[in-house]
C-alpha cells in the first residue's frame, strides 16, 4: 500500500519524507469586468467593497489568508466576510465570473491572468506561509515506481524557474520599474 500525497501546507516536519514544490505566491485578482468598474480605487477600498473569496484550509480559520494578506498590505478590513470554496479552482472560477476578489498563486493561476481570465490590478505580491509539498513514507522509496516518480515530480518543478519580482509583475500585468 503506497501513499504518495502532493499536500498544500505550512512547513512541518513529520514521520514522512516532505519534498518542497513550491512556495506559495499571492495576489489579488478579480475578472476584468469588475475591475474595469472599480478602477481607480485604491487596495483597500476594493477590498472593503467588493466580496472576499476565501478557500477552505483545514483546522484553520476561515480569513486566514485574507487576513495575512491585507496585513501585509497595511489594509484594515473585515476578512472573515464573504464567500468560501472548497478549492482555489472553484474560488478563481467564481472570480472570472464577477464574483469577487480571490487571492490566487501567481505560479499555479499564471496562464489565467496572462490570458485575461483574471485581473491582478495591484502589484503586491506576498508568499502566504503556505507551499505544495510531496510527502510519502521513507519505506516507500524502495519501490522503483515511487521513486521514479519523486524524481519526475521533483525533476519537474524545478525547471520551473520561480517568478522573480519582474516576472511576476509582467505576468500580472503589471508595468512598474
């Protein structure tokens, strides 16, 4: 019996091997609609008005990441409102739809923001705290298929170079100096 997880998590250490993918990246990002109608108004404005998507973590509090965030932005603002989904794919969906500001990984939702699906109007960009993991039992190894694929998984992600502060400000439509 194999147990092979790629995990979204805080860094911890248990009794599995836990080989780091990803860091986390964040951003606000909202349908081009919606912020074609809120132009022009500041982070905290839009973030007060319009409704916060948040995404289900397990054992902890619902606005964590909005909290985090907007803390990290210097905005005071009532995290704990608005909507909750049991997956970033569902909150970004329901973003590109019209319904409100999401907080999405600039890595994992990169081709949606490139291609205009989303809208990332401000420039901050913050790591949460959080990243994907590959975890699995050391015993596990012996098995060729596993290690097989951790060294695919891990071959994989990193060639993937991480966004550098340029990158991330192009990909997210971004054009400061």
């Amino acid at each position: 019996d194999v147990d092979v997880a790629v995990v979204y998590d805080r860094p911890n250490s248990d009794d599995r091997i836990t080989d780091l993918l990803w860091m986390v990246r964040v951003t606000t990002v909202c349908s081009p609609e919606l912020w074609a109608q809120n132009q022009g108004k500041t982070m905290g404005e839009l973030m007060a008005e319009q409704e916060l998507l948040h995404v289900k973590l397990e054992g902890e509090p619902r606005g964590l990441l909005w909290a985090t965030y907007a803390r990290q932005c210097g905005v005071a603002i009532d995290t704990q409102r608005g909507l909750s989904f049991d997956t970033a794919i569902s909150a970004m969906q329901y973003a590109a739809a019209g319904g409100g500001l999401a907080l999405a990984d600039v890595d994992m939702f990169a081709g949606e923001i490139a291609r205009g699906e989303l809208v990332a109007p401000f420039p901050e960009v913050f790591e949460d705290g959080f990243g994907y993991y590959l975890k699995f039992h050391a015993e596990d190894l012996a098995d060729p298929v596993v290690a097989v694929f951790r060294n695919w998984m891990l071959a994989r992600f990193s060639a993937q170079r991480p966004m550098t502060e340029e990158t991330s400000r192009r990909t997210i439509g971004v054009n400061q100096p």
